[in-house]
C-alpha cells in the first residue's frame, strides 16, 4: 500500500506528467510553423530532384513507359559532341566571367567606398542592372553590340578601328562567349559590389592609420591590409560566381542560344536542349547529375584552398 500510495502521489514524478502534454504542444506549435515550408520544399524542390537522380539511370521521353538503361546514359556523354563542346564552354566561360566580375566589383567597390559627391547615386546606378529584368537587358545589350550599327563598334570605328576588323560580337564564333561573358560581368559586378563594399566596411581603420605610419604606400595599403581582411569577403563571392557561372542558362538562350553554332552551348543549354526538344529526359537528367558532381567537386576544392591558405 505504501508503495501504491508513494507512486501516485510522487510530487517529481506528477509534475513531469503535467511537462510532457505542454511539450508535445510546444513540438506541435514549432512543427506547424515549419510544415508549410517544408511540405513546399519537398514537393517541388527535393522531390523533382530524387526523381531526376533516379531518372538518370533510365530511358523516357515524356509518354512512352520508362525503361531501365543502367550506365548507358552515363557512357553516352564519352561520345556526345555536344556534351563534350558544352562542358568546355562552361569552364570557359567560369574562368570569363568570374575573375572579371571579381575584379570589378572590388573596383568598383573600393572606389564608391571613398567620400565622394553623389555616391549613392553612383552605388545605385551600378546596382540597377542587377534588379532589371533580363530580357529588357539583353535586348538592350545586342544593341549596344549589334555588329552593324552598335554604338560600340562605332566607338571604336572612331577610334581608328577598321570595318573589316570590327568584331562582330554574338554573330561571330569567336567573340560569341567574350560577348556573353562581359554581359554576365556587367549585370552581376553591382550586386558583388555591395558585397565587397560590407567587407570594407568592417576593416578595422587603425591597421591603415598604422601602415600610414610605416610609410606604405596606396598600392601598398591595398596589398598588405585591405586584401587579406577580404579574404572571407573575397571567399564568399568566388564560391558564389563559380555555382552561378556553372549554372548559366538565360543569358545564353536570350543572346545567342548556344550559337553560332555550338560556340556558346553551356550544360545547362544543352540539357534544356535534351530535354525539352529532343525529349530525352534520361540523358538530359544525367547531365544535370554530371553537372551537380562538377559543381559540388569545385566547391569543395575551393573549401580545401581557403582552409590551408588560413
């Protein structure tokens, strides 16, 4: 009896039975919070994602019955042209695109940092082409490079630049990926701008009013104190171009869509090209699993550097 009665009438053990209703209610308040979040995330970003994963071992076209292909997707890529042009094209136009934004956009920055008359009307101006819509930007960059009656190719026709020398920007092969790349590093250079410009503003002032001191110069200052406190800045933004580079798509398709010929064909291109023109989703999904493996690889090699060059 006496046990019965120091069971039932425990105070500890009474008042973890009243703790563990309002636990499930605050577990049931939190999980309600992020339900709707979640339900959104998996239905239309992980789902689609594991269904391309398994997509990329089969063989569809949108409406006969899937069938199992194993590796023959995976060992189609080693004889695709396209595949093959594409994917050098991407790494060209990563190793475009991403310095120059790099290099502009700290420019940029150090130069809006400094105490200057209307700066933030100059800071909104670099901005703006970022937030514009892309295809009001695109047609009004085709214009500015229209080989014939471009502004630019008048400039440098002023300049002493021969007609027949004249490039002729997206129409030509060769300077098809510049064009496209110098469109990227104009769009992009303002928002990287406002990244750079955060980072300069943390910078601790005494170790420039110390290199002051020590008689360094501008260059010197820019070298030795402003650089390496950027280094997590300028981290940052290398991972973030190199993804974006990797994954570029509407730049190309409102230019030039992958020509002339095939010498702007991106990865991304050519499975929007797989896909949903030769509707091959099989194959097309197994370049986007290429494409995920080359992504996740470089970010990691990236990771790696920035850890030993700490």
């Amino acid at each position: 009896m006496s046990s019965v009665a120091h069971t039932v009438y425990d105070p500890a053990r009474l008042r973890t039975a009243m703790r563990r209703p309002r636990r499930w209610r605050q577990m049931l308040v939190a999980y309600s919070f992020i339900a709707p979040n979640f339900l959104g995330f998996a239905i239309f970003t992980l789902g689609p994602i594991l269904f391309a994963f398994a997509l990329a071992f089969l063989h569809w076209d949108g409406s006969n019955p899937i069938t199992f292909a194993g590796l023959d997707n995976f060992w189609r890529l080693f004889g695709d042209r396209s595949f093959i042009q594409a994917f050098w094209n991407t790494i060209l136009y990563a190793l475009l695109s991403v310095p120059l934004t790099m290099v502009c956009a700290l420019a940029l920055a150090m130069l809006l940092n400094q105490k200057i008359r209307g700066r933030e009307l100059f800071r909104t101006i670099m901005f703006f082409p970022y937030v514009a819509s892309l295809v009001a930007v695109a047609v009004v960059w085709n214009m500015l490079f229209n080989p014939e009656m471009g502004p630019v190719n008048m400039v440098l026709y002023t300049l002493g630049v021969s007609p027949q020398h004249l490039p002729k920007w997206a129409a030509d092969r060769n300077w098809a990926m510049i064009t496209v790349a110098l469109f990227s590093v104009w769009k992009n250079m303002g928002y990287y701008m406002v990244i750079y410009l955060a980072g300069l503003q943390t910078i601790n002032r005494d170790l420039y009013e110390a290199a002051n001191i020590d008689g360094a110069t501008a260059w010197q200052r820019f070298i030795f104190v402003t650089l390496p406190q950027l280094r997590p800045t300028t981290f940052f933004v290398l991972v973030m171009l190199t993804i974006q580079s990797f994954k570029v798509f509407d730049q190309i398709y409102l230019l030039t869509q992958g020509g002339p010929g095939t010498s702007t064909l991106v990865l991304v291109y050519d499975i929007y090209n797989e896909a949903f023109i030769s509707w091959d989703l099989g194959y097309a999904s197994m370049v986007a699993l290429v494409l995920f493996l080359v992504v996740i690889t470089v970010t990691i090699v990236q990771f790696r550097f920035s850890r030993q060059a700490e």
